[in-house]
C-alpha cells in the first residue's frame, strides 16, 4: 500500500459500522520505557556513558470523532452510550474492509464519549477508548457488505504459524440481523493447507441473535499457516452481515 | 446529494412566502421580487466512505426598484429571522425538526444574509440580498 488520502477509513465498533458518521480516527500505541542504565554501560572508545532500557507496559488508545446519530442500536449515539464503561470489539481498516484488507483489530474499554457543540455545528461526536489487549494488526477475514443466509466459510489467509507466546486474536461484529429466530455462531479455522482439507475450530464466538461485538483469542503454539473465519447460521430466513477481523501477535 | 435536488427543495420551500416568484435556476429574466439559489460550492468527503459532503448555497432575493424605500422595506421582511415573510423561517421549517428537502439532504441551516445592495441582472437593476444556506447530505 502507498501513499494515500485518507478518504475510506472504516471503522467498527461493536455492532455498529461507524464508517459513515467517522471523520477522523487515531490509534496509538506505546511501550514504556525501563531505564536500566548502569556503570556497566560505560564505553571507554567514547568515554560515553550510553542509556539502556527495557520495554515495560504496553498500551494502546483509540480515539475517534464525526456526527452524531441516534435512533438504533447500529447508531453511534446507541452504541456508545450502551458501551460506556464496556470492553468490546473494535476494528480499523486505514483504507477498505474488502476480504483481506489491512486492519487493526483490539479489544478496548469505551472510556469516554462526547456530544453537542455550537449552535449552527452538525451534532458532533468524539469518542476514546483503551486497550485491554494487544493492538493486532492483521486483516479483514469477513468484509461487512456480504450478506450471509446460510452456513459458510471465507477466504482463507496464510498468516503463518504461531509460536510460543503468541497469540491469535480475532473480533466479531454482528452489523445487521434479520429473519425468524436467526443466530450465527462465528469461529475461527486454521490447516496447514489453502484448501482447509482438515480444517481444525481454534476459537469460537458466542452465538449471536442481534447486532453487537465480539472478541477472541487462541494461543500458540500452533502450527497450522492458514487462517480463516467461518459461520453457522441458523433461524427461519435469517440473514446476517458482520465483520470478522484476525491477525497474530 | 442530487445538487438540482436540493436546488428545487430550497425553492420549493420558499416558494411558501406569499407573492414571491421563485425558480430552482439563475433566471433569464427576472419576476421581481425573485427568489433563486444561485452558486453552490461543495465540500466533499466530511465523513469516511462518502458518507457526508456539505453544500453551501448562495440564493438571491431581488427585488424591484421603483420605489427605492418601499423596495428595500419589502426586501428587509424577507430577511427577517421569523414571521410569514422570513426566508429563513420558510427554508428551515419548524425549530428542531431537521429540513431534509423532501428527502434530498439531511439537513440545513440559513446561516448568514450578505450583500444587501443593488444587483444587476439581465441588464436591469435590482435591490436584493444574498443569503447563504449550509446543507448536509450523503455523499453520493
């Protein structure tokens, strides 16, 4: 991927697509820093004593803005006011959520929400949130716009093994829910082949009956390469969208 | 949003001001006192995946001069910020319920009225006043 404008951020929270009420998203992420500098760090070729340190605690925050809706539970004024306080499934796709695209995936808690501005402003919204598990960059294993009615798997993705001390971690988010009694249950596959011959369920989601957020992990090792989401979709004409995004860390 | 769209729903809500003619185009010629959306500058891309541009819309009010004080008395009540003859009131609608134009934007506010002064069009001169409206919509 190369330069570009930023012009198709998409942004997943929970149940709720914010992509068209976002207008500006920031993730972050940090490693404090352990001095450990000590005599032994003398150089005499430079007669300098030189700084060491150690990563300490990893953090990660998101923050987020646009204008504000209300009036479902898809809307951001729903969501966010339902996941104050919450840890839930986000995800952030720099440019597309097509099958594949690039996204980061974390589990935060919604730790801030504001609303209104001045008169004449289009009712903003701004919202933060910190992590509570690692900022995964990995990608987008379902893409939102395809809708599902029956069971399936996606397209499956080498994102290699996973080693001792990692993890796979992987976010739901049920956009839309429609039919009689409809429920999908979400996993995660992996095989050491693309064409998933004996593919083997590394995690599951919870059964999901209306729009809202998930998140998982597996942890390593594993040594199975591919990787794909896959569902179960039950009820009476059911229909479902939703975003499956994974990565490794 | 449909430009054209919005155009004709800012006429269409004007057109609610008794004894003002008004048109969704920059007329020809001109039926004092005229109400016309005019230039229209667009803001695109206000929310990630097209999902917001923002139009800001010059209309114009013009009208006659054969009675300098009567002209600019008739033009002032269209500028008012309420009353029957306000085009900022017919524009917007009822306070609080937001203006969709009939469903060719989200929503729309009159900011500003400028340029109260003499204004030739189609070789005649008129008294009239710009008034500037900001309206939200979709991206399409």
């Amino acid at each position: 991927m190369g330069k570009f404008i930023l012009r198709n951020v998409r942004l997943f929270a929970g149940g709720a697509d914010l992509t068209s009420v976002n207008n500006s998203v920031e993730l972050s992420s940090e490693v404090e820093e352990g001095e450990t500098t000590n005599f032994g760090d003398y150089d005499p070729t430079t007669d300098r004593t030189w700084k060491s340190v150690l990563g300490g605690l990893a953090s990660t925050a998101l923050s987020a803005k646009g204008q504000w809706e209300a009036g479902d539970a898809g809307k951001v004024d729903d969501a966010s006011w339902s996941g104050m306080g919450v840890v839930d499934a986000w995800t952030a796709c720099p440019h597309t959520a097509a099958d594949g695209a690039l996204a980061w995936v974390l589990k935060a808690l919604r730790s801030s929400y504001k609303l209104g501005g001045e008169v004449g402003d289009v009712a903003p919204w701004e919202a933060e949130a910190s992590g509570t598990s690692p900022l995964v960059r990995g990608l987008v294993a379902h893409p939102p716009g395809t809708a599902r009615i029956a069971s399936g798997s996606g397209t499956g993705y080498n994102l290699g093994a996973i080693t001792a001390g990692k993890s796979l971690y992987a976010n739901l988010h049920v956009l839309s829910v429609a039919g009689t009694t409809p429920t999908i249950t979400a996993r995660i596959e992996s095989d050491d082949n693309s064409n998933f011959t004996s593919a083997t369920t590394r995690a599951t989601f919870t059964a999901a009956t209306a729009v809202g957020g998930q998140s998982l992990s597996a942890t390593g090792p594993i040594t199975d390469t591919w990787w794909r989401a896959a569902w179960t979709i039950t009820g009476t004409s059911p229909s479902f969208l939703f975003l499956v995004s994974l990565g490794i860390a | 949003m449909d430009i054209q769209a919005v155009r004709q729903g800012l006429a269409d809500r004007a057109d609610t001001i008794a004894g003002l003619t008004v048109t969704a185009h920059v007329p020809d010629s001109v039926t004092e006192p005229h109400f016309f959306p005019a230039e229209v500058d667009v803001n695109f891309d206000q929310a990630y995946g097209r999902g917001m541009d923002e139009l800001m819309v010059t209309c114009r009010v013009l009208v006659g001069r054969a009675d300098d004080a009567a002209s600019q008395a008739l033009l002032s009540s269209y500028l008012k910020g309420s009353g029957a003859t306000s085009l900022k009131a017919a524009i917007e609608g009822t306070p609080g319920v937001a203006q969709t134009l009939g469903g060719a934007c989200d929503d729309l506010r009159v900011e500003r009225v400028s340029g109260f002064r003499f204004y030739e069009h189609s070789g005649s001169r008129y008294v009239g006043a710009e008034i500037v409206i900001r309206v939200i919509g979709e991206g399409d």
